[in-house]
C-alpha cells in the first residue's frame, strides 16, 4: 500500500481521474440541459458509442483528432435531433424510444466496426497543452494543467452551462418549461422549440464525450463506453440538475477509478479480483447518489410529454 | 372592444359551447356565470388560444381576428388569470413575470429592469410583491398577483379572469376588487368567472349566464338579485341558505389534545390545540388560510405526523398509523389541493370513485373487479351529485373544476364515516352543487357522523356549522354559537382578537 502515497503515484491518480472524468462530463452536462426542460433521454450510451466510432474512424483515415472531435459533434446533432422528434414530436414514451436510441447505437457502431476497419489500429491521440506559468506549479501544475485541450474544453463547459442556465433568457425557459411546461406556453413561449434545443445540445455533447474516449483512448471496440451513458445519467440525479453537482458526480467517477486503476498495476489488488474492481466506480456512484440525490426534487415536468389544451 | 360571434366547441360527447355571442366594452366588468361544466372555461380558453373554435368568430376593436395559439393573445392586448395558476413554483416573481418577454439585454435576462417595472406596477394597482421572491415561497394571494403583474406588464388591455377567487381570503378578495376596479376606471374590458353571487353583484357591470355551453341570459347588474342570478343559472329556485334542523350532539368521535404540527418551512403551525369533535355534530373551522387548519387535516388524515399530542377516532389512536390504517379506524377525508392529493387525472372518473374502495367486497368478484357494480355505483354517484361527464369511462382531467370537486365529495361522503374531514367543500363548485353537499353534509350529521369542515367562506361556516370554532396561528381562538354570534365577532377572532376582548 505504501507504494500508492508517493508523489509520482499520485500525480499520476490525481491527473488520471481528471483525464477519466471528461466523457462523462461531457454527456451529463448534455443530459441535464434535456432533463432540466423535463426530457429525460436514456439514449446517451448509444450515441456516445456512435460519436466514439465515428470520431475514431475518421481520425484513422485522416490523422486529424479535430477532424474526428467534429464528426462526434455532427453524429450527435443528428441523433439529437432524432431524440427530439421522437420524444416531443412523436411524444413517444421516453424510456422506450431511448432504450431504442441505445440498442441502435450499440449495434449499429460494432457493425460499422467490423465492415469498415475489423482490426482495430490505434490511432492519434489529443495533444498535451501545457499552461504557460500554471503548469510549472510543483505537484499541483502536473496535476491539473498538463492535459488536452479537450479536458480544459470540459471543464470550461461548466461554468458556461450555469451561465446558460440561470443567466439566459433561453436558461430561463428551460427551467420554466422544465417545471411547469402549461405555464410556459401560456406565456407564448415554445416547449417544443426549447425541448428541441436542449436535446440537440444533449446529443451534441454525447457525441462529443464518444469521440472524446475513443480519441483518448485512441482505440474502438465492441461497447467501448462499458455503459458510461447510463452512469451520466445517474450523475445528473447525483448532482441534482446543476453543472457544479453534476462536474462533482464525474469527478468522483473518474477518481474512483483512477485509484482503482493504480492500485491495480501496482499489484495492491489481485488480479483475480480484478472484475469486481472495475465494478467500484458504478458502485461508489450509485451509492453517493442514493445518498445525495434525496435531498433535491427533479424538474416536475421530467419525462412528461407537453400538449397544449390537455 | 371585444365580440365573439356563434362560437362553437365540440369535446368528445360534449358541446362545451354552443353558438355563443359575448362581447366587452372598455371599461365594464362583464361576467360570466354558470353551473360547473358549463362552457366559462372553455369560452375563455378560445378566447386565450389555448383551445381553437369548431365555428364562430372573434372581433377586437371591429377588426376580426384569428387567435390561435396565446402569443396571439398577448399580442393583441388579452391577457388571462386562470383558474389553475400558470406559475412557475421554483422561479422568482421576476423570472415569471419575464417569461416569454424579449430582452432589454438581447441573450441575457434583464431581471433588474424587469423588478423595477413589477414595483411600479404595484404601486399604481395596488399589487405588493417582492419581485425575487420564488413564488413556491408564496401564499395563494401573492401568487394572484404575480398572476395580474403578468397580464398588466404585456399590456392586457382585456383581461380573463376565471375564478380569481376561489382561492383567496375575504380580506384578499377586498384587495382584488380594489384593483380591478381601478383597472376598469382605465378602461380596462375585464371578464370575470365566479360561484361568489356577492361578489358578481359587488362588481360587474353586466352578467351573462351560460347553460349547457349556450347563453341563456345577459342582464346588467342594476335590478340584478342573488335569488334571480341563481334562478338563472339552474333553471330552478335555488335555496342559498340550508335548512337544518337542531343538532343531537352524542359522544366524543374525534378527540384531539395537545397537537402539535411543524410546517414544511420549519415552525409550529398548529401548538398545543385541543378539538373534540362530537357525533352528530357539524363544527366549522372558520380562519385566514394559512393558520394551521391544513395542517390540522393532514395530521388528523394521517398524511402529516404531528410531533406532539394525540388524535383518537372513535377511542382509537391514530397518530403514527398510515393514511389507509387510519380510513379503516372510520375517517373519510375531502382534502383541500383536491387537484392534487384527492384525484388522478389520468384515471376514468369511475376508478377515482373506485379508489378508496379498491378492496370492498362489494366491488370484487372471487378478486376480481366487478366492473358492473363498479359501474352502478359510480353512475349512481355521479348522478346524485350531478357531476357533469359525457361518461364514466372519461379521463377526471377533461372534467370542468367544480365537477372534479364534485367527484371526490361524491366519493368521499358514499360511506358512513365516524368522522368526516372536509376542506373548504365548496371551494369552485357552483351554488346548485353547493346547496347539495350543504344538504348533504346536514344529512351525514344527522347519521351520526361527527364532521369537521374547514371553511374560508364565512356564509358557509355560519349556515351549515353547529358550532364554530376560529383558528389562528395554529391555535383555536375560540368557539362560538352560529346563532348568536356575528360575523364581526368572528372576523376579529380570525385576526387574532381574543374572544373575551371582543365582548
Ligand atoms: N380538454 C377537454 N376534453 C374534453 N372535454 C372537455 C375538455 N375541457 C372541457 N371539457 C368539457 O367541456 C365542458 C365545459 O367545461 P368548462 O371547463 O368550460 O366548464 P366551466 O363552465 O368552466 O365549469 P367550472 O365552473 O366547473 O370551472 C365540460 O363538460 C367539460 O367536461
Ligand atoms: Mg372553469
């Protein structure tokens, strides 16, 4: 155990659990613009499994990891969009039409997989920005400011998602359509454009956090996320529909499995246990959230589909 | 400055309006009145364009008009007040009023200009409210009046106002009409939806009632009785007063002692109160809402555990058991937020008269439902209360306000309970379906039952109670005899005046 406190095993856990955190933050702060307007969209896994090959495939063809975080970007605007249509248009039931959204991308992006590459390559991955000044920082510089781009992209998401939220006029009408959609529309203002706009801006970032894994983990495979949709959603409940809550649910995330990570090559948890370890993210996250998520109340509209004049 | 012209509204199995002329002139107060499902509602949504007429056509200011969604509305001056409030509980007084509105500040919300404004506002109609103020924090008055802010700042130069006061105290009421009145002085059209036949006739200009979704008169408010609005509006003479005969008070069936009740938002609001309640006794709760006498019901229905103090339905304890332990012991409760606690808007209206009887005998069949008997009780309730619905089978949410009202009292006084607890029975039902649960609830009395019935609406404490008792901050301030007190005395006990200081 004495091998994990030494300077270098930490920097390496500290700067591993941020590194982790990034795709789920990506897609819960997506999730919670759509649940914060009362859409609840269980889609995520599958198209963060799309946006993963898509930005996977096109940086094998193409070495340009932006190139690739861009086609994550279109992948998801378009299975946003198909969210969209299905769950306000359609006013399908929304556990049903995500499930589906899930089981279609699980599938459809092994298929692409094997007909397009079969062998998986490794790929480029991002490159290291190092902050000027910052990043000299002893322990701490290491820690935080030697990553890529896209996990300073992450993180900035944050607190532009609280300014979204409660600065905004369209902030302001999500939550409005989120609490009490009747109210909303009363007052002349579109559910179904508000409703559209959250879940394209969730799509969005789903398809940001697949390409974002795919790309740092410079690999695709078979369920590359390994359910890390479903933990997203989780951790919108977990951080009570506000970024900061929902940034802290995916740091826990990533740290927890960071240790685990550690502590496993450093040969402190037996390999036979190894299948169980890989359970302790999901499991200390459930737990967190039972006990955390009690407390805060969801948007009264969630999962409930708006008609005028009902 | 309005005219609707041969409006008609067909609902499946309804014609909620029916070849419908109404219009507005500036500066009037024109009502609109009639029984519960009668098309007020409906008319009004058309109007707002919530709903989209069959035929008929609408005119502001000679020109006609097409309205089809409340953008429309907004744009052309109309603004409505509605029945159900369409607030937005955890956002701020600011934040609703802003809702919809174009930015001062382009992306951004404006919220202090906006705040600025709602102050003014205020101050010219008399409507206070703190603009940061989230309006869950608010009490039903406050909320009223964001509700008018909202209409006034889009500059409703019509205003729809369905059952403003349904919710509201006396003293609230009083300050309504002081704005209205000064919004009409402005030459405001206002429509105004209400039971109160007091209130119509203390502020209308012109009354027209609606039957069966068809206008059946239109009169001005000069030569205008309660007698002949009622009349009216049913058809048939209308008895504002019960009758009833003296009580026979027999033993003690809802004991209370020492109660204690905290409140959501911390605090005691009911301390150390003592109630008993006999058997063939009716005793009004009169009292401003807001003084405990919710909170009283709740615990007593086992739906709020007091931290003090002990409840005994005919000599068994109740406090600690469930809501369902506590209906067997011999209660039956007409919660007040009957939209929210007391009916499932997605259940037919048969199921909702079902569900508290789900597991009586007389409804299954070797475990089964045995819809055919299900069915005639049902009817037969719904009959006997005359709640409107084209049929058993429809969902309670298309019903009109004051029917869905009238479903759960249908429901809850189908048994004979030890102990009836009834919150503001009345509340939105119209004055022929008031006259029958008042007669009923006597009936009930005189069946043995021991009734507490909370009330705001001080006619109805004093026509129907035996004894009143008058609560405030969470404590009875007093009981008084119906018959020889009178209403002033109440009121100053309802404001806090001991009983003793009044005489
Ligand atoms: N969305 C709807 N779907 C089906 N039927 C409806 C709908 N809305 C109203 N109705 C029916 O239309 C009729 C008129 O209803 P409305 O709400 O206009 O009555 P109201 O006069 O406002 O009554 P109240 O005094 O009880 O509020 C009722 O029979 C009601 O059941
Ligand atoms: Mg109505």
């Amino acid at each position: 155990m004495s091998d994990f406190f030494t300077e270098a095993v930490l920097i390496a856990t500290v700067a591993g659990g941020i590194r982790l955190a990034v795709p789920l933050l990506f897609a819960s702060l997506g999730e919670m613009f759509g649940q914060r307007s009362g859409v609840l969209n269980l889609g995520v896994d599958g198209v963060m499994l799309l946006g993963a090959f898509g930005g996977y495939y096109a940086v094998l063809k193409t070495d340009n990891v932006w190139l690739g975080l861009l086609v994550g970007v279109a992948i998801g605007v378009v299975f946003g969009l198909i969210t969209a249509v299905m769950s306000v248009t359609l006013k399908a039931e929304q556990g049903i039409s995500g499930i589906g959204i899930y089981l279609f991308g699980l599938g459809f992006s092994d298929l692409l997989f094997q007909k397009w590459v079969g062998t998986p390559l490794p790929i480029k991955a991002f490159p290291k920005i190092n902050i000027p000044v910052l990043s000299d920082i002893p322990i701490i510089g290491e820690m935080l400011f030697r990553h890529s781009a896209v996990v300073y992209i992450a993180f900035a998401a944050v607190p532009l998602s609280m300014f979204i939220i409660n600065r905004t006029n369209f902030g302001m009408k999500i939550r409005a359509v989120g609490e009490n959609p009747e109210a909303a529309d009363s007052l002349g203002v579109s559910v179904t454009k508000v409703r559209y706009a959250t879940l394209i801006i969730g799509g969005l970032l789903a398809g940001v956090a697949g390409a974002a894994l795919a790309i740092d983990l410079k690999i695709f495979q078979q369920n590359l996320t390994n359910a890390a949709g479903f933990i997203a959603i989780a951790l919108v409940y977990f951080g009570a529909w506000r970024p900061l809550g929902v940034m802290g649910g995916a740091l826990l995330y990533g740290f927890v499995n960071s240790i685990v990570l550690q502590l496993k090559t450093l040969g402190i948890i037996p390999r036979s246990w190894s299948d169980i370890a890989a359970m302790a993210p999901a499991i200390v996250t459930i737990l967190a959230l039972v006990i955390v998520a009690q407390r805060f109340k969801p948007p009264a509209a969630l999962t409930k589909p708006f008609e005028r004049g009902r | 400055m309005l005219e609707m012209r041969g409006i008609t509204k067909r609902f499946p199995g309804v014609l909620a309006s029916d070849n419908v002329d109404f219009d507005v002139f500036p500066g009037e107060v024109h009502t609109l009145l009639g029984e519960n499902g009668a098309g007020k509602s409906t008319l009004m949504k058309i109007l707002y364009g919530l709903y989209e007429a069959d035929e008929g056509e609408v005119r502001l200011h000679g020109e006609p008009l097409s309205i089809k969604n409340p953008t429309d509305a907004i744009t052309h001056g109309i603004g409505m007040i509605h029945q159900h409030f369409m607030l937005v509980p955890p956002l701020t007084v600011a934040e609703n009023v802003a809702l919809g509105l174009k930015s001062s500040r382009g992306v951004l919300t404006d919220l202090d200009a906006v705040s600025e404004r709602i102050v003014e506002l205020g101050e010219t109609y008399g409507l206070h409210v703190d603009p940061s103020a989230p309006i869950w924090q608010m009490a039903v008055g406050e909320q009223q009046r964001v509700e008018i802010i909202k209409a006034l700042y889009r500059e409703a130069k019509l205003l729809i106002l369905d059952e403003p006061t349904a919710v509201l105290t006396p003293q609230e009421v009083d300050q309504l009409f002081v704005t209205l009145r000064q919004l009409k002085d402005d030459g405001c059209g206002l429509i105004f939806i209400s039971h109160k036949l007091h209130e119509v006739l203390a502020l209308s200009t012109r009354i027209t009632v609606l039957r069966h979704g068809k206008v059946t008169g239109s009169v001005p408010v000069e030569g205008a009785t309660r007698e002949s609005l009622a009349q009216m509006m049913v058809g048939r003479a209308v008895k504002l007063a019960p009758d009833k005969t003296e009580a026979k008070p027999g033993n003690v069936a809802l004991k209370i002692r020492g109660l204690r009740v905290a409140r959501d938002r911390g605090g005691d609001g009911v301390r150390d109160l003592d109630l008993d309640v006999h058997a063939g006794e009716i005793l009004g709760v009169a009292g401003v809402s807001g003084n405990g006498q919710m909170l009283l019901a709740e615990a007593i229905a086992g739906l709020r555990a007091p931290s003090a103090g002990s409840i005994e339905i005919a000599g068994t304890e109740v406090v600690g058991m469930t809501p369902k332990q506590v209906r067997t012991t011999g209660l039956a409760y007409v919660p007040e937020k009957r939209m929210k606690d007391g009916a499932i808007g997605d259940f037919t209206v048969s199921e909702n008269i079902l569900l508290i009887d789900h597991n009586d005998e007389h409804y299954l069949n070797h475990g089964l439902f045995d819809f055919g008997a299900i069915k005639k009780h049902s009817r037969q309730l719904v009959d006997e209360y005359t709640v409107k619905t084209p049929t058993l089978d429809t969902p309670a949410r298309n019903l009109s306000g004051g029917n869905i009202q009238k479903m759960i009292i249908a429901r809850e006084l189908s048994g004979t309970p030890e102990v009836l607890v009834a919150a503001q029975p009345t509340r939105g039902v119209d004055i022929g379906a008031a006259e029958y649960i008042h007669t009923r609830l006597i009936k009930q009395r005189d069946e043995d039952t021991a009734i507490l019935m909370i009330s705001e609406d001080l006619d109805e404490v004093f026509g129907v109670s035996d004894r009143v008792a008058v609560m405030y901050e969470g404590q009875v301030m007093g009981i008084v005899d119906p018959r020889t007190a009178t209403r002033e005395e109440v009121g100053l006990m309802m404001a806090g005046v001991e009983q003793d200081e009044t005489a």
